[in-house]
C-alpha cells in the first residue's frame, strides 16, 4: 500500500495503457508520460505497439464471446492466457523505447470483452445488468511487477450504467472547445460517438454506441475473400450500394433504440453476420462489401439524426479507430454529413491506433488519483464513480 501511496504523490508518471477491442486484432499497448490529473491532465505519447493475436487466440475469445459455442473452462483459461499476453505487450512497448518495466508507475488494461449485457434482466429474483471483460489485471501485475488497474466497466454497471463507453472522458479533456462543437467517433468493432457542445461540462457530454462498425465488415471480408479486413477499404470501394439492403439493415432496433445504449457481438455477431449473408446473397461480393461499409456511416448519421441534431448541431465530425482508415466509411460519412467537415483524429497531432489504448492508461491515473471515472449522463449510472480495481 505504500507504494500506492507514493504513486498518489508523484507530480509525473509513467504509465502503460492496454486495450482489445470487439475486433479481436491483438493487444494495443502504449506508452506516456503523464502529468497531474482531472481537467489538468497533461500527457506525452512515448510509443505504440500493437501486439497481434495468434491465429488460434483470436479464434478461441471470439468462439467463447458467443452463447452456444462458449465454455467455462476455455473462458477461465483465457482469463489467465490474455493477462500473460497483455503483460507480455506491456514489456514490449517499454523496450521499444529503451525503458525497462522497473521504471513503469502504472498500467491501465480494460481487457477483452467477451459479453456485454448492460440491459435489465430479471436473474434469481434480482435485476441484473452485467459485463464480463478477461485478461485479469492479477495477472498482468504480478507478471509484470507493475500496480494494473482494470476491469473498468464493472463499477459503472453496478450502478446501474451500460458499463460503456468509457471514452468520452478522454474525448472531454482532450476536444472541449469553447468555438467549435464536436462530434467524436470512434469506430472499432462497434462505433461510438461522443458530442461535445461549445463550452460544454462534463456533465453535458452525450455518448453512445451507434451501431457496427468494422466487425461486420471484418467478419464477411473473411468469409468471402479468407482475408482479416479489408485494407483501407480497396473491396468495398470497388463495389455500389444496395440501397434497399442498407435500408433494411438500418432498421436494427438497436440503431433506433433511445440512448444511453451499448452493444458488441452480442446484437452485432454471428447471427447478425448470418443475416447480412443470407440477405446479400445475390449481390456480388464487392457491392455486399460496400453497402455493410455504408451501413456503418449510415447507422452513425442515423443515430445523429435522431438523437443529438436538434439539440446539437455539429461544427466538425473527428474520426478515431481502425475505421478511420477505411475509405468507404469515410466517403460515407462524409456524404451523410456534409457540410460538416469530417476530420481524421490525426489532424489534431492524436495517434487514431492508440486512442482507446491512451483512454485507459489515464482512467488508471483518475483511479489511482481517486477521482470517478465515468460519465453517468453517458452511461446511465446513478453517480460519478471510481472505476477498476487496483491490482499491487
């Protein structure tokens, strides 16, 4: 504890930040300096690494994030597999800039989901939300010597939040502008976006997930083309949309659904994928690649539409994530967007790769620093809280 105590005190640290997302492409691992905390939060990118998963691994957490196929003695071997490797991801990113892990303060590790269920369900006579995210942070802190904190959704659906997203609060010390009002979206395996108003509180920050964003894609580039995801989008730009197929996969309940909300392969995994197959079945690859692509944007815009528009109309759209790299999401975007200017998080000196990966090394710095971590009008929850659990 009293290294605990110590690690409060410093007025600069060195901090790890991991994370793994629905995509399941491997650990992402980063590392910054940081200085102070809460609105004064400064930090300094050192390096980035992504660490990809084996073939096998990434087979065996997406096979055990899908009821039916899942098993609790696969799922309690993971939990101990994934913290090996983030531990292991974590001694790579530090020696890539000649540091050592004896000189790390702190790691943040959000871990890998496997199922995320943030709505109400009538459990054993108690009403239940749950989330369940592996690669013990135990594990990472005793393999690497290093305090971990992780499993930080937990915290916020115990008070009855949706667990997700977790991102805003970085969205909020890093985007808030008193001339601009910004949309942030951050496309992973699912998409989610966060608004921040013109001179806007903490408290008034809006943020949700919107629908799919590269999983779908991912997964059909694979069962198409046996290829992991579709390189900056060169399939799907070869291809025309269907628009009575987007139109139809836009009307997922959940893209209508009123926030706070979160989603993951739970509404967007096999079974959809199997539908969007069956639906497509007789366009041609490319054009099933480009409308699933546009659906992305489609369910984005949709989403704005509904819910922020006429409270907040949007002086830029910034876009983080893998998703960011994909030119036919992007000319979707913009063209449902214009004239809003559709920006790359890039432009503003931010590393798309390592955003959510930076989230995390500086929730771990909230918690350490004992201040709440989640945004309740985001998630839903009862109150601002401290989130993780600090591992020594």
């Amino acid at each position: 504890m009293n290294r605990l105590l110590r690690l409060q005190a410093k007025k600069s640290k060195l901090i790890i930040g991991l994370m793994s997302g629905t995509s399941v492409d491997g650990v992402d691992a980063v590392l910054l300096r940081v200085r102070g905390n809460g609105v004064r939060t400064a930090y300094k990118q050192l390096a980035f690494i992504t660490q990809p998963y084996p073939r096998n691994v990434r087979q065996l957490i997406i096979r055990n994030s899908t009821a039916g196929s899942s098993s609790v003695d696969e799922i309690a071997r993971l939990n101990f597999l994934l913290g090996e490797l983030f531990a292991d991801a974590s001694a790579r990113v530090v020696e890539s800039v000649g540091h050592k892990l004896s000189d790390v303060d702190l790691i943040g590790s959000h871990g890998q989901t496997i199922h995320h269920l943030p709505n109400i369900w009538r459990f054993a006579g108690k009403r239940i939300r749950a989330t369940l995210q592996i690669g013990d942070p135990s594990v990472i802190a005793k393999r690497t010597g290093v305090p971990t904190v992780g499993d930080f959704r937990v915290g916020d659906v115990a008070l009855g939040g949706q667990g997700a997203p977790l991102v805003p609060y970085l969205d909020f010390l890093l985007f808030c502008s008193s001339a601009k009002a910004r949309g942030l979206l951050n496309i992973g395996g699912i998409a989610n976006i966060t608004i921040l108003p013109r001179n806007c509180k903490l408290e008034d920050v809006q943020a949700f997930d919107t629908g799919p964003g590269n999983m779908v894609v991912d997964a059909v580039v694979n069962r198409l083309y046996h290829k992991p995801y579709d390189r900056n989008g060169k399939l799907a730009m070869q291809g025309r949309t269907s628009g009575s197929l987007l139109r139809r996969l836009g009307k997922h309940p959940f893209v209508r659904k009123k926030p706070p909300k979160s989603t993951g392969r739970e509404e967007f995994g096999e079974g959809f994928i199997k539908e969007v197959l069956r639906l497509g079945s007789s366009l041609a690859n490319q054009d099933l690649l480009a409308t699933i692509a546009e659906l992305t944007a489609y369910c984005v815009f949709e989403n704005y539409v509904r819910f922020i528009e006429k409270r907040v109309k949007l002086d830029e759209l910034v876009v983080s994530g893998g998703g960011a790299q994909n030119r036919a999401i992007m000319a979707g975007l913009q063209k449902y967007f214009r004239p809003v200017p559709v920006k790359t998080i890039e432009e503003y000196g931010v590393s798309s790769d390592a955003k959510e990966a930076v989230c995390f090394a500086l929730l771990a710095n909230e918690t350490v620093s004992g201040n709440p971590g989640n945004v309740p009008a985001v998630t839903g929850a009862k109150e601002r809280t401290l989130l993780g659990k600090i591992c020594l």
